[in-house]
C-alpha cells in the first residue's frame, strides 16, 4: 500500500486501532468515550513512570554499589 | 431397515479384543496438534484418495485469538453500559420490553442471545438481509438502503447498485439464470399445471412430473429409487424422526446443520457427537455403543445411524467417505450422507461425494440432497433402496403434511438434471462442472496464494476466509460493497466465536475476469484491513510480488 503523505498514514494507523479493539462498530460517543478513558489511563501510566521511575532507579543503583563497590571503601578505613 | 443384530455382541468379542489394544497405542502416539498448522491426512487408498484428503485448517497466530476476545470483551461491556441507559430511562429502548404488570415475571429479553441482539448485531446488521432486485446470477443489484440512527430503521434511498459481483449465492452450476431458451420449458409446464399444487403429496398432489422427477433422480444418482420434497430443510428434519427413534443411536459429526440436529432431537433417539471428520473418534464410539449397549438397561441399540455431510457449508471440508463406510460396515451401522452441498458440485460428472471417491452409491444406506444449491431450484430428495423410499412415502410427516413441491421448480429440476447428464442433447452440463471445477482451484490456489487463511479441501466450492475479529468482519464487508463486490460474513452464532469467516461460494457462471476482479479487490481489502494472517511458505508466482505482510507479526 503506498501513502501519499505521513497523515494518510497516520490515518490508516487509527483504522487498524479501531478495529483491533473492536471500537469500529461502536457509534462516535462512544468511540470518544474509550479513547478518552484510554488516553487518560496511558497518560497517568507516563506521569506515574516520569515521576518515580528516576528515583526507583537511584535507590536501586545505590543499593547494588552499597553491596559489591562498597566493600572496598570500609577495608580502607581499617 | 431394522435389523436387530442380536448375535453382533458375541461375534465381534474377539476381534473387539484385539483391534481395541492396537488402536489405544496408535490412538495416543498420533496425537499431533502443533500450534501453527494441521494437515489432516488420509489413509493413502491410493493417489487420487490422497489428493482428495489434503484439508488445512491453519491456526491463526496467538495475538489474532486475543485481540479478537479483547475486542468482543470491549464491545460487552459497552453493551452493559447501554442496557444501564435504557435501564435508567436516558435512551429509548428500540427493542421489545416486557410490559409494566409483568416486570415481576420470569424474565423474557435477558439471556445472552437477546443481549447479543440488541448490543452487537443491531449495531452492524447493515451488512445481512440485503435486498436484491434482481436474479442472483453471477451478478445481481442491489438496493442501496441507509440508516440515520444507526441500523435501528432503514430507508431505502430509491437508487439501485447495479452489477455487484455475486460470491454469497449458492449457484454452483450457475442454473440460476434467466435464459428465455432454456426456460422454455418450465413456461410450458406452468401453463400446464398452473403455479401451486394446492394439496400435500398422499392426499392429492402427487402430479405425473413428481414421478417424473423421482425416476431421473434415481438415474441420476444411480440408486433404486428417490423420493422429493418441497423444502431442503424439512426433508431432513422431518424425514430422520420417520427412519429413527426411541432406542436407537446417532452418531452425528460436531459440525452438522441445524437441520440434522434438528431432525435427530425431534426423533428421540439418544445423539452422540463425534470430532469434525475424525475417524478415531467415530471408532471409538462405534466400540463403545456395541460393547456396552443402551444407557441403563445395556440391551443392544436398534440402530445405529452415522450423520454426516458431503460437503460441509461453513469449513468447505468434504467427508472421508471411504473410511466412514469401511467403519460401517464392520460395525453394521447404517449411513445417512446429507449431499446439500455437494450434489452436482463435486465429481466428475456432478453425482456428488460418492463419485467423487469412488464409491458405490449402494454402499450409503440413506443418500439425502437439495435442489437449492446446485440445480437453482428449492426443496430436497432422500434416495436409497426401493423399500426405504417405499417407507418413507407412507411415513414421512413431510409427505403427509406437507404441501408438493411446486410445478415450475420441478420442471427445473428436471431440466438442470437433464444438463447436467447430458440428456438435453448439448454438452452444456460438462461444461458446466469442468468450469465450477476451474474456478475453484484458481480461487483457491490464489487466495492461498494471496496469503489468507482458509479452511476445506481443495475440491470444495465453498471457500471460508478467515477474518477473526469483529470489527474486522464488519470492515470487510462494507468495504467488499463500496468495491461492488457482494460477500457473506458469518460471525458469533453460526461459527465458533474466535473464528468469524467471510464465506465465497465459486459459481461456473463467473468468468475469469470477474474472478480476477474479485481476487484484486480482494488483495486491496486485504491489505487495508491486515488481514493475511497465513504463516505458511506461499508459491512465488511471477504475477504477484512478493511483500511481507503488512502486519504486526513480523
């Protein structure tokens, strides 16, 4: 299938999300309806991993250097 | 026809003995189900046999499965989401309620198939019902019908779509036409006999050209003698409850027609139901029901009646005629083959599955068809031996109760017969089933091709295409028509709920290009809609290119 421009494309995308989901035969409410509960589901899931995921990841790192890198540091001390 | 068997249970101990230990072993090791594709294979009676068995029923890949009941599970819950509207009185019920002073009662519109309706099919039932203003020939017109509350009411909009290619209708030999020639004849006979028979077939209806029908089909289908009927369905529902009953057993294949559950629910016979086309489970069952007898009482069965179809409409798998017959007569069960589609379909020269094997038509006990689908008439026969046939005119509620079949569509039959056997003088009815034979393996052989899935055996023209989900099923559809392409979809109900199809029955009246029309758009739709799931190796063909999917299994 050739597409004209990246919009064409894009369209054909959303057909094919349509009728994965089954969403095709439903009538435009409540199309709007599942997208929107759809998006804003997705959109928390991105919030909730921009905001914890960065720190999760800090204190795992820091844990893991605590317990192979960080033997090293206390037979120095001694 | 009922012959007791009192001596079956001492003479087939020993042989039960041995061939029981044998089968287990070989039972269990020859259980092969891969999740990618099976391909069933017959007993190799010789090269034309084993040609004859290859049927694929390819697995679709495992995320189609979960998108599909993902789909139907979104669609539900909106569906319980709109019954709550109606509920609470913020949409108006389309649909049949109960009324106030009995909303108390037993509840009439709850269970799931009313659910269904209202919530799913009501949504998309654009694409079934139809009508068509023309003869369904290989192409016909439609009327173009719109809906603005989507689908609860329709208005037809005064317009006709004219020459859509016809791929639903079942004109296998293409004897629904309108040729002044050819129907010359039943012009005449209608002069004759007038349109209605006005009385049932012992009474006063039993007119010479019945007879005259009864004795060509007989010669046709190389038997004794045949009786007819003025409706396909009811031969079969109401012909078995005539033949078995109380204290007899039916062995019926998984995925007979509602006609023949029908007709076996009605007898009161006890019915058992064997694997699709599965010879093992059939034997097992066979040995089970001789050894062990009558559920309580452990007396031997009256009769045994194995239930199958030539050709079965919604897989396009065609019976293993052989082995079902080497299978009855070692266990002196009695066989009814229900020829509705395959009569004048498949064989040689049109005679149906037992030509089509090879097989002596004497063999099946009970040879049973329709004049639908091949010879573009309606109504059916049951054919067999002269005291069979005998019976069932005195005892068939069809012959009793019901009324004759009608003048002109019996002089159709007559003359679609008479074409077919070359009796007419032309050789038309060769030529006729040489093209039906054409058309479908280069259908076949294209969409394999094309990279669909489909179901059946190579010989069948009826060619399921699988499409799996919903929405798609519905795309489908809509899309053929914009294409002026007119196709079956068959969905929830009438096949398992993971496996929608589009249904393409090949006719001897479409020509090549039109084929090719259809296989184009085909190729087009299919595209659009991601809908070549096949994971088999394709043929490089120097016509096609060779692209991967478009899809999201790669």
């Amino acid at each position: 299938m050739n597409f004209k421009n990246f919009r064409e494309y894009l369209s054909w995308l959303y057909f094919q999300y349509l009728l994965i989901t089954g969403i095709y035969v439903l009538e435009p409410w409540e199309k709007s309806i599942f997208n929107s509960v759809l998006f804003s589901a997705i959109a928390m899931v991105v919030y909730t991993s921009y905001v914890f995921i960065p720190i999760h990841m800090r204190l795992a790192l820091e844990f893991f250097h605590e317990i192979f890198g960080g033997q090293p540091e206390s037979t120095m001390t001694l | 026809m009922q012959n007791r068997n009192l001596n079956r249970l001492s003479v087939e101990t020993s042989n039960r003995s041995r061939h029981f230990w044998r089968l287990n072993r070989n039972g269990r090791s020859r259980k092969s189900t891969h999740a990618t594709s099976r391909q069933k294979h017959g007993a190799g009676n010789g090269v034309a046999s084993r040609q004859n068995k290859q049927e694929s029923f390819e697995q679709a890949p495992m995320y189609v499965a979960v998108c599909t009941y993902m789909g139907f599970g979104i669609v539900t819950l909106f569906g319980y989401f709109r019954d709550f509207l109606r509920a609470v009185g913020l949409e108006k019920c389309n649909l049949a309620q109960e009324r106030e002073e009995q909303k108390d009662f037993v509840p009439l519109y709850q269970d799931f198939e009313n659910f269904y309706t209202r919530n799913l099919y009501m949504r998309v039932r654009d694409n079934w019902n139809r009508p068509i203003c023309s003869l369904p020939g290989p192409v016909f017109d439609l009327m173009e019908r719109v809906s603005d509350d989507y689908n609860w009411t329709f208005r037809f909009t005064g317009r006709t779509i004219p020459n859509v290619i016809n791929m639903g209708s079942y004109n296998y030999l293409g004897f629904a036409e309108n040729n002044a020639d050819f129907l010359k004849t039943v012009a005449d006979k209608v002069q004759q006999y007038g349109a209605g028979v006005c009385s049932t077939r012992q009474e006063i209806g039993n007119l010479s050209i019945h007879e005259e029908l009864e004795q060509l089909v007989a010669n046709f289908l190389g038997v004794e003698s045949a009786m007819t009927f003025g409706m396909g369905f009811a031969t079969n529902s109401m012909n078995i409850p005539a033949l078995v009953g109380k204290g007899c057993l039916i062995l019926s294949d998984e995925l007979n027609h509602t006609s023949l559950i029908l007709g076996a629910r009605l007898s009161g016979a006890t019915i058992r139901v064997f694997k699709h086309n599965n010879m093992h489970s059939l034997e097992k069952m066979l040995k089970e029901a001789i050894c062990c007898g009558q559920p309580r009482t452990h007396r031997a069965w009256r009769k045994i009646l194995i239930m199958v179809e030539g050709i079965y409409s919604m897989e396009g798998s065609v019976v293993r005629l052989p082995e079902v017959i080497a299978l009855k007569k070692k266990y002196k069960a009695h066989l009814y083959l229900d020829e509705a589609h395959s009569i004048g379909a498949v064989g040689a020269t049109g005679r149906g599955v037992t030509e089509l094997f090879n097989v002596n038509p004497a063999d099946v006990d009970v040879m049973m068809g329709t004049f639908t689908k091949s010879f573009g008439a309606s109504g059916g026969y049951i054919a067999g031996k002269k005291e069979l046939v005998d019976y069932l005119r005195c005892h068939s509620h069809s012959a009793v109760y019901a009324s004759a079949m009608s003048p002109p569509v019996t002089e159709q039959i007559i003359r679609a017969i008479k074409c077919i056997m070359g009796k007419d003088g032309t050789t038309e009815g060769k030529g006729r089933i040489r093209q039906l034979a054409e058309n479908t393996r280069y259908f076949r052989a294209r969409l394999k091709e094309m990279g669909f899935i489909i179901y059946g055996n190579d010989d069948s023209p009826v060619v399921p295409v699988l499409l799996y989900m919903p929405g798609k099923v519905v795309a489908f559809a809509r899309e053929m028509l914009q294409r002026k392409i007119g196709v079956v979809v068959v969905g929830f109900p009438a096949t398992p709920i993971t496996e929608a199809r589009a249904r393409f029955c090949v006719s001897a009246a479409h020509t090549r290009a039109m084929l090719n029309q259809v296989l184009h758009h085909l190729n087009e739709v299919g595209d659009l809609l991601c809908l070549k799931f096949s994971r088999r190796k394709r043929p490089s063909s120097c016509s096609l290119s060779e692209e991967t999917d478009v899809g999201l299994d790669s």
